[in-house]
C-alpha cells in the first residue's frame, strides 16, 4: 500500500517560488488503478515524480507500506525504484544504443541473479507486449507505440509491485494508445500491480477504477 | 559484482555501438599521447645509453684503478694487469701510462695526453682498434709511430667539431713532432686515425708501451698511470673491487661513471627533460579523455537521468565511463606500442638521429614503458571519473527534463 500525505513541492525559477504541489493526500491500495489528470501545468506530473523517487517532496509525506520513503538516502532510493517501482516516461525514454532486449533487462542485470533467468524473463515481458518478434530492434527502428511498450517491459522486469506511468499515450497515435492502455490494464489484472498513470485525456478515465484529479498543484475536492 | 557487470555492460555497448568516428578519434590521439611519451624519451635513453657505451669502450672500460698515494704510478702494472685479469668476473685488463704533450703539424699544435699501451690487452679493453679511418692499429714493438684521434688530427674533415683547433690536414703516413711535458721531443709517423665519434675519446693518441720505454728511465718500467678493467657481463662489480684492492692496497678505483665527468650532468639534464616531457604528454592525454569524456556526458545528460531513474547507481555509470576509458586508453597504447616497435623504430635505425657522439638509436626500457602505459591508463581513469561524478551529482529530474 501506498499512501501519501500533506505532500508539497515548491520550485525556485529565479526569484520566483513556483508551488507545483500543495497538500496532496491520497492512497493507493495493491490492485489498484488510479488517473490522475488535470491541465497541463496542473501538477500530475510532480506528483508522479515524488512517488516515482524520482524528486524529492519539499514536505509531506509518502509511505510504501508503512516505511516513510522521502527521507532515505539517494542509494536507499535508487535500490526502491529498482526492486519495488516501475516508472514509464511520457517520452518513451530508452536508451538508443541498446536494442528493446537490453533495454528491458538491464534493470534486472542490475538487480543481479543469473543471466539467463533476467534475459529469458524481459524476452517474454516483450512477448507479453507483443513484441516478442522485434527483440533484436534498436529503439530507433520501431514505432512510437513499440517503444513504449519496450518501456513498460523494461518497467516490469523486476517484478514492481506498483507501476507509475507519466502520459504514457502522450506521443502516440489513437491506435498505438489503445494498444499501451490495454497492455497495462492486462498487466493490472494478470499481474495484480498497482498502477497510476497520468493523463489530461478525458477518455482515459474508462481505464482507472479510481480518479485523482489536479487544478493548480491540488487535488479538486469533488474527486477525493 | 552487480555494479561491474552492469557498468562493462553499459561501456562494451556504447563502444560497440556508439559513434566510430569518435572512438577512433580518441583512440588516434592517445596513440600520438604514447608515441609522444615514449618517443623522445627512448631517443634521449639511447643518446645517453651512447654516452655509457662510448665512454666504456673508449675511455674508461669498467673499472678504472690509479695509485692512491702522492705518486700517480702503479710499480708491477704487468704482473698486477695478469692477476686481475684471472679474477671472477673479469673479461679483460690493461695498463696505460699517459703523458702531457703538444702535438705539432707544420703550423698547427695541439695538445693532447698521449697514452701509451699494449696494442694487444688494450684491444681486449677497448674498441679503438674497430674505429680506424684510417691507416692501420698499433701493433707490439711499433716505435715512432702514433695512433691519433681524429678530432686531433682534423684529416681534412671540416665537418669536425674541433676541427678548427686540430692539426687539420694531417693523414695517415703524415709525420708529427710531440713535445712531452717532461722535455723530451720525438717525431712520429702517424699510423692510423681513429674516429669513434665521441669527442672525449677522438682528442687522444696512442703510442705503444715500448716507445714509451725508450723515453722513461728504468725505473718506470713496467709501471702504469691506470688500470684499465672490462667486466664479463652480469659480473659483480664491487666484488672485483674489493679483490683487486685486496690484492695491492694503496690503490683508489673509479667506475665508468665516475668517468662519465661532465657528461654526467648532461644525462641528468636528459633525465629531467624526459621527465618534463612526460608530464606535458600526459597532460595532453588527460585533457584529451576530459574532453572526450565530458562533451559524450553532455550529449548524454537526459539518458544518464532515465538510468539512474530505472534503477541504475551512479556506481555504475560513473564505473563504465572509466571502463571506456581504459579501453581507450588500452587500445591507443598497444596501437603505439605496435606502431613504435614495427615502423618508427625500424625508420629511424635506417635514419639514426647523429649526435656528437655518434648515430643514436631509440632504446626501449620495457619498465618505463610499462610504467609510462600504467600512468597513462591512471590519467585515463582520473579524466573520466570527474566528468562522470559531476554528472551524476546532478539530480535525476534536472538530468532528464532540463536537457
């Protein structure tokens, strides 16, 4: 489970304060799958950066299963976003001198254990996104919905027990979204993880059993 | 372990798939770094390599013994030249008497020491006999005839360093008046004219020991100036020091460099422009990787972000920009060693570099070229990681969306 509390972020552009984040509070129980949406400039993104451990909140905080995670050290965090996390770009966000193969299962050499099990387990992860013909392919040579379907591959290769998606149909034609959509609502239900994505497409709201929805870095009250 | 296989994963990748043109582009400029590095040095070793060499076979051989008391003779020099020469160690020894003299040639003079010798135990010694231009070597019992060097005798080669000072014109056959230091006045026939490209050693001649009897009382028969030793080699120098005075105290020895004199300071001097050399070369190679290093960071700022946010340590991204970097480095040595050894070293033994004292060739000191590999890999490794450290300091989010 995760929670989070009272969770603030404030930018400094210059001598400007920027508020990104005010107050938020919410939960996210295993199983679950939760939108967040809002205009763009609205905080979504933030958010999802904060409970990604990607940033670090300027108050507030955020629970994974009771442990208070904001305070850990850089390394502590690094190995969370490894064993416990996955997190999909908005911009597809692979590394281009690895083919869709090594991109996957690099976080899993990382994890350790043996070759062949990380190699065999992000071949079938492509399998399951249904790319199971295109392993060899570099990043450049497959399509804006191919890649970021390598993208969620590589975010499941360490078995997260929550997923955190940033957009993840921003960049894709109406076909290729449905495609993400339906992949990670089949991970969802096959796999029982946790996911919140983030979206300012209204029609998205057909595939999140919860919504959290920001206006101006705070959650509009009628959707808490 | 996980961080190692990662970061050589990461590093085998973008070398094998990255842009070609800049690895060879770095790999080129650490070979000219390591050419650099070694090439003047291995050229300066084997000027100094050559002083070494001439000053022992022309001057000085091994070990040189003189008498230690106010008296510079050495009484029994045969018997003692016999009993050292039976000794561990020792290849070969002789005696040499040497006199003050001026040399003179129509209207030039010159002075010189003449040294007088056994043809045949000197020859052991020294290689004088194999830089003849001219005429023939003494030989046993000559008398009136003299070896001269050909700085002394000029021989009509005006590319001489000393020719101006020199007797200039005189050859072979040609007849000379020395004046000795102790009165006496012979004429010679010039028998022959050594050239052994050494300065030091070209400025002397030589009569036989026989001559120098017919010109010394009695009583300085058989004696010797100085003794003359060659070491067989791997001999145990200090050992045969140790003998040899053992077997005629009030004697005093010099090494060959010792004798070395002046030239000593001139191979220090060497030293420390290889020394100066060096640095310059490696700071040339450390910026090379810095730059290389810093500038692929900077076109890799945002993917440095996504594998730190997908779970990747700094460790192992700092640690696979140092693995490139070895590999840059490894490849750019052993692309030099090979260039050194199979095309610069070959050129230049067929187009030595001429020195005053004689034709250097480049000599390679294995351990220094190790040394020198090791230094470089060392700056290699200190260039990438800082680049690699700031970057990584940076945080996730400014790596990934500022870019």
């Amino acid at each position: 489970m995760i929670s989070v509390s009272n969770l603030s972020r404030t930018y400094r552009l210059g001598s400007v304060e920027v508020m990104a984040l005010v107050d938020v509070s919410l939960t996210l129980e295993g199983g679950d799958v939760t939108c967040v949406m809002g205009k763009s400039g609205s905080g979504k993104s933030t958010l999802l950066r904060q409970l990604g451990l990607i940033d670090r909140p300027t108050s507030g905080q955020i629970l994974f299963d009771g442990q208070d995670v904001t305070r850990l050290s850089d390394g502590t965090r690094a190995r969370m976003r490894l064993t416990y996390l996955g997190y999909i770009f908005q911009e597809f966000a692979l590394l281009g001198e690895l083919t869709a193969h090594e991109n996957v299962f690099l976080p899993g050499m990382m994890l350790g254990g043996a070759a062949h099990d990380y190699r065999k387990r992000a071949a079938e992860l492509l399998g399951i996104v249904g790319l199971g013909e295109r392993i060899h392919h570099k990043p450049k040579e497959l399509s804006g919905g191919e890649q970021q379907r390598v993208a969620i591959a590589r975010a499941l290769i360490n078995n997260p027990r929550a997923l955190f998606a940033d957009e993840p149909c921003a960049n894709l034609d109406s076909i290729s979204s449905e495609e993400v959509m339906e992949t990670l609502l089949k991970l969802n239900k096959d796999l029982g993880i946790t996911i919140l994505f983030v979206s300012h497409d209204p029609d998205d709201k057909k595939y999140a059993g919860r919504l959290i929805f920001l206006k101006d870095g705070r959650q509009v009250p009628e959707y808490l | 372990m996980n961080t190692l296989k990662v970061a050589a994963f990461m590093a085998l990748k973008s070398l094998v798939r990255g842009d070609v043109r800049v690895l060879l582009l770095t790999v080129s400029m650490l070979i000219l770094v390591y050419v650099n590095l070694i090439f003047t040095p291995s050229l300066l070793s084997g000027a100094v390599q050559k002083i070494h060499d001439k000053t022992r076979n022309t001057i000085s051989g091994d070990i040189v013994f003189q008498a230690a008391g106010e008296s510079p003779i050495i009484v029994g020099a045969e018997e003692l030249v016999s009993d050292i020469e039976s000794l561990k160690g020792v290849e070969a020894a002789c005696a040499r008497n040497s006199l003050g003299a001026e040399i003179h040639y129509e209207s030039e003079r010159f002075a010189s020491a003449i040294y007088a010798i056994d043809p045949v135990r000197d020859s052991q010694v020294f290689q004088i006999s194999g830089t003849l231009v001219e005429g023939e070597y003494l030989e046993p019992g000559d008398t009136g005839q003299i070896l001269l060097g050909a700085q002394i005798a000029g021989a009509d080669r005006e590319d001489l360093e000393l020719y101006s000072t020199s007797l200039k014109t005189v050859h072979a056959g040609s007849r000379v008046v020395i004046d000795y230091v102790n009165g006496v006045e012979r004429e010679y026939t010039v028998k022959g004219i050594f050239f052994t490209e050494f300065v030091q050693g070209d400025i002397r001649a030589y009569i036989t020991e026989d001559d120098f009897r017919s010109m010394v009382p009695p009583q300085l028969h058989g004696t010797a100036t100085a003794l003359h030793v060659k070491l067989e080699k791997g001999a145990d120098r200090s050992l045969v020091v140790e003998e040899v005075l053992a077997m005629r105290p009030g004697l005093k020895y010099q090494t060959w460099e010792d004798a070395l004199g002046v030239l000593k300071s001139m191979t220090k001097s060497f030293d420390q422009i290889i020394v100066i050399l060096r640095t310059t070369a490696l700071i040339v190679a450390g910026i090379t990787i810095f730059i290389v290093t810093y500038v692929d960071l900077v076109n890799k700022r945002r993917q440095i972000g996504i594998e730190r946010a997908i779970g990747i340590t700094s460790a192992s991204i700092v640690l696979s920009y140092i693995i490139r970097a070895i590999v840059y480095a490894a490849f750019g040595i052993l692309a030099a060693a090979l260039i050194f050894r199979y095309v610069i070293m070959p050129i230049e033994a067929q187009h030595p570099f001429h020195f005053p004292f004689g034709d250097v060739l480049l000599v390679v000191d294995i351990p220094e070229l190790a040394s020198s590999a090791a230094i470089l890999c060392g700056v290699a490794i200190v260039s990438a990681f800082i680049p690699a450290y700031q970057t990584i300091r940076t945080k996730i989010i400014d790596a990934i969306w500022s870019s």
